[in-house]
C-alpha cells in the first residue's frame, strides 16, 4: 500500500555507503597532507608553509561537507541540477582522496630515501 512505504526506515544504498567511506578516507588523507606540510616548516617560508596547510586541509572541509549532507539524503536526488552536482561532488572526492593519497605516499618515500641523519 502507499501508506507503507512512509513507515519504512531509510537506510543508505551500497554505493551510498562506499561513498562514505570515499569522504572518510578523503578527510584523513587531507590531514596527513596538513600534517606534513607542517612538518616543513624548516624548509619553506613561514607564509608558504600556511598556505600549503590551508590548501591541504580544504580536501577535509569538503569532505566532512559531503557527510553532512549524506545524513540527511539517503538517495541521489532525480531532480535535473541537483543529480549533477551530487555526482560531480562524489567525483571530486575520489579525485582529491587520490590526490592526497599520492602526497602522502610521496613523503613516505621520501622519508624512508632520506639520510639517517635528517
């Protein structure tokens, strides 16, 4: 009945749920950009050292954004803009995890290459 369908419990799809984890993920690797760039403050001018970090951590703004709005829409909205922008956003969030995953993985690489010493 139409009646019914009102009483269900919502509950989040499979990919809802995957792009959950695609925020979470993308939130954390964008604070251990920030974490690094801090970590070359001996290295760089202070103002650059502050805009690096900035510019790490806004990866993690939006993402926690994207978990904002994920709790209160359990499904990717059919009306015509709104579709569009949700999945551009669930891009945008694959592509700065990615992003930032590589930053993180470079300084791995670069620490463990790096002298004893320093």
């Amino acid at each position: 009945m139409a009646g019914e369908s009102k009483d269900q419990p919502k509950t989040l799809s499979k990919t809802a749920a995957f792009f959950i984890m695609v925020y979470v993920m993308a939130a954390v690797a964008s604070f251990y950009d920030f974490l690094i760039t801090f970590a070359n403050v001996h290295d760089l001018p202070l103002s650059l050292v502050f805009e690096g970090a900035f510019n790490a951590l806004l990866p993690c703004i939006f993402a926690h954004l994207m978990l904002t709005l994920n709790s209160g829409i359990y499904r990717t909205p059919k009306v015509a803009p709104f579709h569009s922008l949700y999945i551009a956003c669930r891009g945008i969030a694959g592509l700065t995890m990615l992003n930032n995953l590589a930053r993180v993985v470079q300084e791995i690489a670069a620490q463990m290459s790096a002298p004893v010493g320093n």
